[in-house]
C-alpha cells in the first residue's frame, strides 16, 4: 500500500489555521483582539525559531481557546471559520494533487500540528478521512485547554505515525516497513523528521532552510499557491 501524508499550513493550505483561527475569533468579536493577536504572532516567532520537541506550549497557547466556548458556540464559530476563511482559501492546485494521488490508488492522509477540533473540519473540505492532528484534552463535552498525548509536531509527528500504523488503521499493516511506499508533502523545516522519515520527501513552497535542505538532497520542490 501507498500512504502519501500531506501537511495542512502553508502545503495544502496557503495559510496557518491556527493564526486565522485567532484573526477570525478577533474578527468576530469572540476574544480581545488587542490581547490575543499580539501574543499569536508572539507564537508564531516562538514556532519559527525551533526549540521544544514537541512544543506543548505552542499548542496549548492555541487550543485554550476552545475552551472558552461552549461546545455548541464552538462549532457554530467553527462552520462560519471553514466557510469564510478556509474554503475560499482552497485552491484548484491543491484538490488537483489530492484528487491524482486518489486516483492512483494512494492512502491519503492529512498530519498536521494544530489541533484536531478545527482540522478535522478542514480535512473534510478536502475530502480526506484520515486526520493525524494534535488531540485536546477534554472533560465529558468540554474543552480543558491543554493536549493529549504527543502533539504532532516536529518529531512528534513521526511518533503519531508510528502509532497511527501500529493501531491497525490500514488493514494488514502494523510498521512502517510493511509499507510499499511512503510519500510526505510539506512547507517546512520543521517537519524534517517526517520528510526525512518517508521514502519520498515533497517540498511544497518550501521556507528557506527546507528548501536549502532539499536542494542539496534532490528532494522533488514544487509550488502549489
């Protein structure tokens, strides 16, 4: 079996859903603005420069705004997000990859580091049931802020991955050798572990350093925004 991974900012999508996602609370005159918008690119700096391994700080920073929210806001401020930020972010490039690797037969997947109550609804814009992305922690219906389990982030992603197989998700496939071929589409050096994880390595408008790195090992760099 084929398993071709794609991640979802700034690869399938030309923006960060998590930076949206507080633009659009501000919009929408769910949070403070003033308060939250400055600390999100704050956030951004922080995911930029590198550091954790994975970052749980970085995660939680985002997600505990689901927690601010009842869950029947949530996902009525989660449906007006898809509709008026993401959808119309989608482009012909990015369905026109997905639809040929279907079309070939590929297991397609979606791994991401935002977290998996927003994503889960972008993954299904593209039609992609499969959804590897950072799990929130919750109390019965509730939101607590904070994640669950490894996010899947940086290296962290690798291990999500390495679960994900070892659950049976594919039926007759346990380990990442009983693959007959691994591919992965991203934008960023940090997701260098997966990339150099896979068996093909795809930059998708890659940052300067990826697309260094993947100059100099002849990795396939492609544009899709």
């Amino acid at each position: 079996m084929v398993l071709t991974l794609f991640d979802l900012d700034h690869t399938l999508l030309p923006l960060d859903t998590n930076q949206a996602w507080i633009q659009f609370l501000a919009d929408v005159g769910a949070i403070d603005g003033e308060v939250m918008l400055p600390a999100a690119q704050l956030m951004k700096q922080r995911y930029l420069a590198g550091g954790a391994d994975p970052d749980v700080v970085f995660c939680e920073f985002f997600i505990e705004t689901l927690a601010r929210f009842s869950s029947a806001t949530l996902s009525a401020l989660r449906e007006q997000f898809i509709d008026e930020v993401v959808a119309p972010a989608i482009s012909a490039s990015a369905r026109g990859l997905i639809d040929a690797h279907r079309e070939r037969g590929d297991f397609l997947a979606i791994i991401t580091a935002t977290n998996e109550f927003i994503t889960r609804a972008v993954a299904d814009c593209f039609l992609i049931d499969t959804l590897i992305a950072t799990a929130c922690e919750r109390h019965g219906e509730a939101f607590t802020g904070r994640v669950s389990g490894i996010p899947s982030m940086r290296s962290g992603k690798v291990v999500r991955v390495t679960q994900w197989l070892a659950s049976g998700a594919l039926p007759g496939i346990r380990t990442r050798d009983q693959l007959e071929h691994l591919r992965f589409y991203s934008d960023s050096i940090n997701d260098l572990a997966l990339l150099e994880y896979a068996d093909e390595p795809i930059a998708v408008n890659a940052d300067p350093m990826l697309k260094r790195i993947a100059t100099e090992r002849n990795w396939q760099i492609i544009t899709l925004h």
